[in-house]
C-alpha cells in the first residue's frame, strides 16, 4: 500500500523506462557546468513540479511526434482522469494537504504504468496517460485494470487521523476506433466511465 504522510514535497520522481525526454535523469557526471544548466532548463521546461510527471506542453509534443508516426502507435488509448476530492482537501486541511494528494497520485501512476506510457499532470486535479504500442485491446485494457487496482490501494492519511483513497473519474479513448489524432481523442464526448474510489477509512 502506497501512504503519504506530511512532509517536504518528494523531488522530482520519473519511473525508468517511462518517457522522461532529454536530461529528464542522470547525474550530471560527465556533463559540464552549461550541459547541466541545459538539463536544468530542459527539466523546468517539461516536468510537473510537484508529481515529476510530464506537464501540459510536454505532453502535447511527445504525443504529437507520436502520432506522426501511426506505426508505433498500434493499438492506444488515452486515459483521461480527474481528481474527486481535492478541492475537499483543499477547503478542510489547506492546500499543502492538496499537493500531498495531487504528489501520492502522480507517484502511484509513475510506479504502476506500463514503461513507455506517456504521464501527464495537466492542471491542478486533470491528469492524461497515453498508452501506446499494444498489439489488441485486451493487452491494453490488462494495464488500465492494473493501474486502476494500484490507485484504490493508494491513501493519503489525513490530519484527522482518516485514510483518505485516491478518488478519480474519467475515460478512455481508443485509436484508431474513436480517432487518429490526439485532439480528437481528448474532445471525445461519449468516453467509458472509470472510477476509482473507496470511502475514508477512520483510524
């Protein structure tokens, strides 16, 4: 079980083998003083900073090279998922509560997708994943189980001594079925329901 508990923010995570892009890792040994400034750049440009997941603008171009090239898509889908319960978290225990929520879900979705998956953090509680490279549907639909069990495992312990479950709604587009490009996969209107949730747990 995956627990978050008050403390500093956790430093920038990227599990191995998800798209990072360049200077995403590494230690800098080999690299001198400008290379770092470069990979420092390059790391505020594209991560999320409180998740070390993709952000916004580096979602949108990895996923765009992506589709340029429709071969390696395969069978893909686009998983699309909000927070339920953070502006609840936000209003009762403050927002440095929220951000614990918000860090405990970018971490669990690191941890728990496929390698390769394309991880994003949109906006405060707005989260994208693209799963790609799947030769049929059921392989794909075995790792959106898999990460949805991950996330019900998943809480927050809140102030009030409560374990508080990651609760999330959205949906999955599918290419090439609902569209060939990552637009109209995101504008899809008539999106499979998710939900991922388990009521508070006193302690």
């Amino acid at each position: 079980m995956l627990t978050v508990v008050q403390g500093r923010p956790h430093p920038l995570y990227h599990a191995a083998g998800h798209h990072r892009g360049p200077g995403a890792g590494g230690s800098g040994r080999g690299c001198d003083r400008r290379c770092q400034e470069r990979l420092r750049i390059e790391r505020e440009r594209d991560y999320d900073v409180l998740t070390g997941l993709y952000n916004r603008q580096a979602f949108h171009r990895v996923s765009h090279e992506l589709f340029q090239n429709p071969e390696r898509l395969g069978v893909a889908a686009l998983l699309m998922m909000d927070l339920d319960d953070l502006k609840h978290i936000n209003d009762t225990y403050g927002h440095d509560w929220g951000d614990h929520y918000i860090q405990n879900t970018g971490r669990c979705i690191a941890e728990h997708s496929p390698p390769g998956t394309v991880c994003a953090r949109l906006s405060g509680d707005e989260f994208l994943l693209l799963f790609y490279g799947y030769p049929g549907r059921e392989q794909l639909r075995e790792k959106l189980e898999a990460l949805t069990r991950a996330m019900q495992q998943a809480v927050v312990v809140l102030p009030s001594g409560s374990d508080l479950h990651i609760s999330i709604s959205g949906g999955v587009a599918w290419y090439p079925e609902d569209g060939r490009d990552i637009e109209t996969l995101k504008n899809m209107q008539t999106l499979p329901c998710i939900r991922s949730s388990t009521p508070p747990r006193g302690r």
